[in-house]
C-alpha cells in the first residue's frame, strides 16, 4: 500500500529537527537578516525542505517557482535571481556567525555549487562524530536506521515494563495508577502489535504535546520532524499521519498566499486522508481532518468532523482545542465559550492548554470584555501558552472598555515582542467572516499597532 511523502523516498538521514529548527528562528529574527526579507525566505525554505526529507530534491528551478513565483515560461531565466540571491545569502550567513551566531550550537550553510543545505553541530560530538574528515568537515550526522528504530523501541519495552510495576506494587498512588491504566493498557497492545508501532505512538504523542500555541512557526516544524519520523519508523500508525496533517494545515495558515501555502494545504489533507483510511474511529484522526479541512477554508466540514472527533472523546483537552479555535474562526462564539468552559472544568494544574485563550476570544467577540480580559490574566498567571492572538484579544478589549492607556501598552507589548508577525493577515486567514477579523484590526491600528508591510513603505 503506498504512503503520502512528505520527505525524500530513500532519504533516511534526515537530520533530527529540533536544534535545526531553533537555530534557523535564531537566524530569521537576527539583527544580520534584518530587511532581508528576501534571503529570509530564500533560508527558510531550503531548510525546511531539508528538515522534510527533500533536501536533495532542493534544485534553483524549484526555489524559483515556490519562494519567488517565478518560471521560465513567464519570467525567462528566473535562476539567475537564485543563484544571486544564493551568493548574498552565502555572505549574509558568513556575517551573522561572525558576530551575533559565533557561539551557535547549530550552523547553517549554503556550499557552492548548489542549494541543500549543510548542518554543523560544532560543540555536539554525539551528533558530529567529534572530529573532521580529510577534507576539514565534520563527520556527518548518522542516519535514521531501522536498527536505530528499533533500539529505541526496545528502550520503549522497558519503559512500559517499568510503568506497569510501578502503578501494580504501589498502592500508595492508587489515584495515579488508576489514571494512567487506560494508558498503559494502550501501550501493551501497541507493544503487543509490534516494537515499531508503541515507539511511532510515543514519538507522536511527545510531538502532539508541541503544536501549541499554534502560532509559533518554530514548534510546528518541531513537531512535524518527529510526526515524520513517526512515520517513517512505522508507516501503518495512523497517528503520525494525523499529526503532521494537523502541524502542516497550522503552517498554511501561517503562510501568505502563493504557492507555498497551497503546497501545505494540498499536503495536509493528504495526511488527513491517509490517518483516515488508517483508522477512521480514532478521535484524533477525526480532529486532524478537522484542522486540515479548516486550514483549506472548508468550514463547514471542519465544523462537522470537529463535532464528531469530539463525540468521540468528549474529554480530550487538544481535541477541544481545535474544536474550540474551529468555532471561533466559524463564528460560533457561544460554542466556542461553552466548549472551553468544558475543557477547563476537566483540566488538571499541570496542563498548559490553550483552552482559556479561545475562551477570551469567545468573550470579547460576545462583548464580555472584561472577562475576556480576567481570564486572559489568570491563564498568564498558570503559565498557560501566550500569543500574538492572545495579545491582540487584550489590545482590543482595553480598546471596547475605553482603556486606551492600556490598550497603547498592550499594542507597544505586541509590537515589541513578535515585530515581523503580520497578526492582521494572519487573522483575516482565521476567520470565515472578515468583518471579525477587522474588529480586530481596526482596534490594534487605532491602538498604534502597525503592520510589518506598513512599516517597509
């Protein structure tokens, strides 16, 4: 049966994602590339087709189609600006580890000659081989093996193994045995199915907890890298083809218009589908299609699936989530309100969940200003997720109190702290309906919030 790619078919050594993707954030908003957003760009698509599996399919031909838009049909040699642009971004690269990367865990480059890029890691031996080659470079990463896989899966036994004497030999936790008996009981039949399976489940599951808060793009590449490598390690899960169709319909939503955002779009859905047909009755997979049908403006159907993932585990807190950010984009805010007042009802101390965020919004678009704003205050205080959305909701609901001094400070907060997110974009892409978006909108302007694009004219 063949499987949706989304990396490289016989690229197994495909580098670990987490450090590459926090060292490519510490890049993008340096002081180096600051106006360039060309090279940014140009960077950031590079690397993550390598981070993809696609690093050697990176060709000047394909830049120029989904960075620039350009092609040789219409544009008549749109390489040349590639390989410009290539040679800028080669300096550019030199200058930022010269001075504000020097002491960079990770190292970006770009090598003559072509477009893939290369990672040092040049204070990790474990992942360079501590020493360098007859040509003076670092050892490269080691692959991805089965047999790495399945050594990892072995450790994954013992854990279980461990966790089941535990919760049986100490009664003095009954509670906690008895909350984590289902979960045990799912990791033996995974076990039971084979080793492979039980380390694709755990790697999902540890990558799930990653994708919120949504709008950080550097934690839903994250957590793609380990949604791949969960499929990759085992193919039939469904899990991981349910978490990358819900990572990758976050990422078009984050995306401009153009042909990366359809790529993403095309490509969540493919992994939505895949989970499905894999296992249709599992709640997660119900939700990711959800998200995915959400990311491709089908909202009705992202309403109707939702509905469903929820029916189908009514206390699941990240199911609640999308369903809860569904509403809201639909304009079904008394839902909205209804579903994260169950989430939070349900909710331990230790959960980071985004529930009361979706729940200020619901309040403001309600007009309950100031428990939108109580209970944005709270979820601050818990160390619950924060972002642009969150601060925007605080920004326009001082505005609709009369607040103006508050809602100036709030506007200089999200104006200082994500300056290159273009939120106003970025909820007009959320929101079936624009006049909700520009509610928004109008308020941050009005509260001296100014758009990236309107800074650069």
């Amino acid at each position: 049966m063949e499987k949706p790619v989304i990396s490289a078919e016989n690229d197994t050594s495909a580098p670990d994602p987490a450090g590459i993707a926090a060292a490519l954030s510490d890049i993008l908003t340096s002081g180096s590339f600051a106006n360039a957003d060309r090279l940014r760009n140009f960077l950031e698509y590079v690397v993550t087709e390598a981070i993809d599996g696609r690093g050697n399919g990176i060709r000047g031909k394909t830049i120029a189609q989904d960075v620039y838009g350009r092609n040789a049909a219409t544009d008549g040699d749109p390489e040349n600006v590639v390989r410009v642009d290539a040679r800028r971004l080669r300096r550019r690269l030199a200058d930022y580890y010269s001075s504000e990367g020097k002491d960079a865990d990770v190292r970006i480059y770009i090598d003559s000659g072509g477009y893939t890029p290369r990672f040092e890691f040049p204070e990790d031996p474990v992942l360079t081989g501590g020493q360098l080659n007859s040509s003076n470079q670092p050892i490269p990463m080691v692959p991805v093996t089965r047999h790495r896989l399945m050594i990892g899966a072995v450790v994954a036994f013992f854990v279980v193994l461990a966790l089941i004497e535990y919760f049986v030999l100490h009664d003095s936790e009954p509670r906690l045995a008895q909350k984590d008996e289902t979960r045990i009981l799912q990791r033996q039949a995974l076990l039971e199915k084979s080793p492979a399976t039980l380390e694709a489940a755990n790697m999902a599951e540890q990558a799930r907890g990653l994708t919120f808060p949504l709008f950080d793009v550097t934690r839903q590449k994250l957590s793609l890298g380990f949604f791949q490598q969960a499929i990759q390690i085992d193919p039939g899960y469904s899990g991981g083809y349910a978490g990358a169709a819900q990572t990758l319909g976050t990422l078009a939503l984050l995306s401009p218009a153009g042909p990366q955002k359809t790529k993403l779009q095309s490509q969540s859905m493919e992994m939505a589908k895949k989970a499905i047909e894999l296992d249709p009755t599992d709640p997660w997979t119900q939700s990711s299609a959800s998200w995915a049908e959400y990311a491709n403006l089908n909202f009705d159907e992202a309403v109707r699936l939702s509905t469903r993932a929820h029916a189908l585990a009514p206390k699941d807190g990240n199911i609640l989530e999308i369903y809860g950010t569904i509403s809201l984009a639909n304009g079904d805010f008394q839902v909205a309100r209804d579903l994260s007042n169950l989430a939070i009802s349900q909710q331990s101390k230790e959960d980071r969940q985004a529930n009361r965020n979706i729940l200020a919004v619901a309040y403001f678009f309600l007009g309950n200003y100031e428990d939108a704003l109580n209970t944005l205050k709270i979820a601050a205080e818990l160390g619950e997720p924060i972002s642009p959305v969150v601060v925007s909701i605080q920004v326009s609901a001082s505005h609709a109190l009369g607040d103006m001094e508050q809602a100036r400070r709030y506007a200089s907060a999200l104006q200082m702290t994500w300056p290159n997110v273009p939120i106003d974009k970025i909820l007009l892409q959320m929101f079936r309906f624009p006049e909700h978006a520009n509610e928004i909108n109008r308020r941050l302007e009005d509260s001296g919030w100014q758009s990236p694009q309107g800074r650069d004219q």
